[in-house]
C-alpha cells in the first residue's frame, strides 16, 4: 500500500479510536447493602427494586446517553468497617461512578467520609438515621430513603394528641436513637414517659417489654408503645402475645414494615400509625408499572424496601438523562441539587441545603383483610412533604 494512504489510514484510526479513551461507554453503580445478617430481607428487596427501577427509567435498555450501566452488588454484611473498606474498593478498584446504599445507618454513618475522600457521590438509601443528612453529612451524600425525622413527623401526626402517653422501643443503634430524638422533638401534645433501647438481632423482647408496662400501666390517658424496630426477629409478635390492651389498657403504635413483620399487625385492628410505602397506597403510573412487574416476576407485591430501590434508579437515571451521560461528580451534585423526579411513592425533590429527598408519608389504620397474611394499612390520608416542616440539621 502506498505510504501515503498508510498514514492517512493511520490518522483516521487515531481519529476514530480517540472518543473510545476520553468517553467511557459503561456507567458503573455499586449498590452495597446488608445481604446478610438481621437486615438481610431489607437488602433483598432494596437490590430487587433498584434493578427494577433501572429498567423501568432506561426503557428496559439499561443504556443511558449510549452509555451501558453497570451495577456491581456488595455485602456489607451490616458491619460498619465492612461497609467502609467496600465503598473504598468500590470507588478506588472498580471504578465506579456513582454508590448507592447502605441499608443500615450505622453503616452509612462510617461510610460518609469515604465519599469525601473519593469525591464521589454516595446516594443513601434506605439508612434512615437524621445525622446522614444532618451533622455528619458531606456535599457528597444524597439520600432518597426518608430520615427519622421524616418517620416521627408522620408519626406524630398519627399519634400526637393530647392525654396520650408513650413509652418507645428502638432499637439500640444510630437509627433507634435518631428515631426517638425526632419523635420526642415532634411530640408536642402527648408525654412520652421511657424509652426503651435493645440491641438488632434480639430474640428475647420479654425484659424490656416489662419495663416498658411498669412505667405505663399506671399512668391515666391512652397508653401507647411507639415502637421504632429494623431488623429480625422484630417484637410485635410478642407485644401480640402479651395482649396488653385488655390487661392494661396500652396499645400498639408504630409505623410500616416489611409484609413479613406485618403479619403480627393482623392481632392489632384499628391500629393507627404512619409509613413509608404500601403497594396499595400510592395512586401513580411508576407504582402501578413496579406492582406489575414484581407480581409478573415473583408472583407477590413489592415491599418497603423495594420501591426505596426503585426511587434510588429513577433518581440516578433522572440525573444522568439531564447530564447526558456526563458522570462528573460537580455536574452531577450541580443536577442533582433541587432536583425532582418520579418514584412509586410520586415526586420526591432532592432539598438543596442537605440532598435530603422530600416526599410524601401516609397515615394509616390497620384492617384485618383475609385475603392477605398481614394487617392490611388501609390509607386515612396522605401527608405531605410541605406538612411536615423537616428540620435542616447539616452545618452546610
């Protein structure tokens, strides 16, 4: 071949080879989440949702701007050190663009400054702990799933009144302490008069429970336990068990759960309380695409933890749809900011100040339904993210 020619194929190779180097054509996501130990069933449903949602906001394509994503799946196995050293990995090993998770807050509380050293984005979900968004927030963290005090405004807008008496019980950790501060900071109306705090992973609820009947069964006006409960084994059967309302007058109050945890409601008719999601709830083209196929694909309805999946997804192809593609981390935090997109809950808007997303709770009442396994929550009425006044709680 003659020698020019050669160069000027040359050229063209060079010309045509050089977008390859500059633009990658994969958008990794690691989603790193508990798929083993007390929060297991949780982390299922989340990684299940999140595929799901990818799906669903890419068409089925899993392609976004001719970019393929790339999920790689973690196990943190509920352990803080764990979580830390994979989102390490995740950031520095495997390149990856954008995290999502963790589903425990303890987790998520050690891995927050790991985001900060990489620079890159870290989008909570479902961790629930106030202080992911509030004093131990960096501009790096997003967060779809709701914060505690986004269960306790809720919840105190269920149980809130006048002459009622609480005493809570939470769990021993980051998310259990954070839950009960918010509650008690919502609580404007009842007297909260002992907070009972037990390890995740406890089997024998009977001592605590005690506890809890020695400081309320004497008290006058409506007795409540607030109970605020991650994790297996969880105490409702055994609050079940005791039938305190007729013994003491005190009834159950608590927010949603994973279908499995609900079955217990079924013992509790009439109960008041406020959640995050029901797939009967929400009334919206996303939830009712999401209903379908998790029916299709395995022959039940989603849970809690799989529309927080889902939301995640949509969030993150929102973002990168208006980025087209561009996974810069200031591009992305810059989108991301303020932004607003569509979930199986409805909208949910990403709060500037500290990338908390804000969305709507439902208040609800447990009906015994027989064609379902668990306490089936019936909506009393939707509460809005405007209602409920959460607090920005970063140092921004």
């Amino acid at each position: 071949m003659h020698r020019r020619n050669l160069i000027t194929l040359a050229f063209l190779a060079a010309a045509f080879a050089a977008p390859a180097f500059s633009q990658p054509k994969e958008i990794k996501i690691a989603i790193i989440a508990s798929k083993t130990g007390p929060l297991e069933a949780y982390a299922k449903q989340t990684i299940v949702g999140f595929n799901m949602g990818l799906d669903y906001a890419t068409g089925g394509t899993m392609m976004v701007a001719g970019k393929k994503l790339v999920v790689i799946e973690k196990d943190d196995q509920g352990k803080p050190d764990v979580g830390k050293s994979l989102l390490a990995a995740a950031y520095a090993d495997d390149k990856v663009d954008i995290a999502v998770g963790p589903t425990a807050s303890p987790v998520a509380l050690a891995m927050l400054p790991v985001a900060e050293e990489y620079k890159k984005i870290l989008l909570v979900e479902p961790a629930v702990a106030d202080s992911i968004t509030g004093d131990k927030w960096n501009k790096y963290i997003f967060r779809t799933g709701r914060n505690s005090s986004q269960d306790a405004a809720a919840n105190a807008a269920a149980l809130d009144q006048p002459g009622n008496v609480i005493a809570t019980l939470a769990n021993d950790n980051a998310f259990g302490r954070d839950g009960v501060k918010a509650a008690k900071e919502f609580t404007k109306h009842a007297k909260i008069v002992h907070e009972e705090y037990l390890p995740v992973g406890t089997t024998d609820f009977t001592a605590g429970l005690q506890r809890i009947i020695d400081k309320l069964k004497d008290q006058p006006g409506k007795k409540y336990i607030s109970v605020g409960w991650s994790g297996a084994p969880a105490p409702f059967a055994k609050i079940a068990d005791l039938d305190l309302k007729k013994r003491y007058g005190i009834e159950l109050a608590t927010g949603g759960n994973i279908l499995p945890a609900m079955v217990a409601y079924k013992q509790f008719p009439g109960m008041e309380g406020a959640l995050y999601y029901y797939f009967g709830i929400p009334k919206n083209p996303v939830n009712e695409a999401m209903v379908a196929q998790h029916y299709k694909q395995f022959k039940a309805p989603p849970d809690f933890f799989t529309a927080g999946g889902f939301s995640a997804a949509m969030a993150i192809v929102t973002a990168l749809k208006k980025t087209n593609g561009d996974t810069s981390t200031n591009k992305l935090i810059e989108t991301m900011e303020g932004m607003s997109f569509d979930t199986p809950k409805g909208k949910m808007t990403f709060r500037k100040e500290d990338h908390q997303a804000m969305q709507s709770m439902y208040h609800f009442k447990i009906k015994v339904d027989p064609a379902f396994a668990w306490g089936v929550p019936e909506l009393v009425r939707e509460i809005k993210p405007e209602e409920m006044a959460i607090p920005i709680r970063n140092k921004r």
